[in-house]
C-alpha cells in the first residue's frame, strides 16, 4: 500500500518542485505559519519567496477522503 503524506509535506512537495522545473536558485527555508503566510517559504541570498499551494476536489467527501 503506498505511504500517505500529510497535508504539509504534499504542499512541501509540489512547491518544491514547482521552485525546481523553474530552474529558481530558492532553497527551501520553512513551512508557513498556517495563519498569515504562505504554506512554504523559500529564500536565496537576498530574497524571500512565498508559495500557497491549492488542490481543487469534485466536492467535500472528495477531499475528507484525500486527507
């Protein structure tokens, strides 16, 4: 059976992914405050980067049974 994740490492996931298809010199720096910042926070040397990530479900019982 394949390992689930949970909701913060697939938000990790994909935003790193996304930084590394776009060839983005950020490294990963920290996961967002779930309050007033982005799910993931990157930076380089002079910049912060933040990136919200947003899954689309067919419904509500999709999603419950996603996470």
């Amino acid at each position: 059976m394949a390992e689930k994740f949970s909701k913060r490492d697939h938000e990790k996931y994909v935003a790193s992914n996304l930084i590394k298809s776009l060839n983005l010199p950020y490294e990963f720096d920290r996961m967002g405050n779930d309050k007033n910042e982005p799910d993931v926070i990157f930076k380089d040397q002079s910049k912060t980067l933040g990136i919200e990530i947003c899954l689309a479900y067919y419904d509500n019982t999709d999603a419950r049974q996603e996470w």
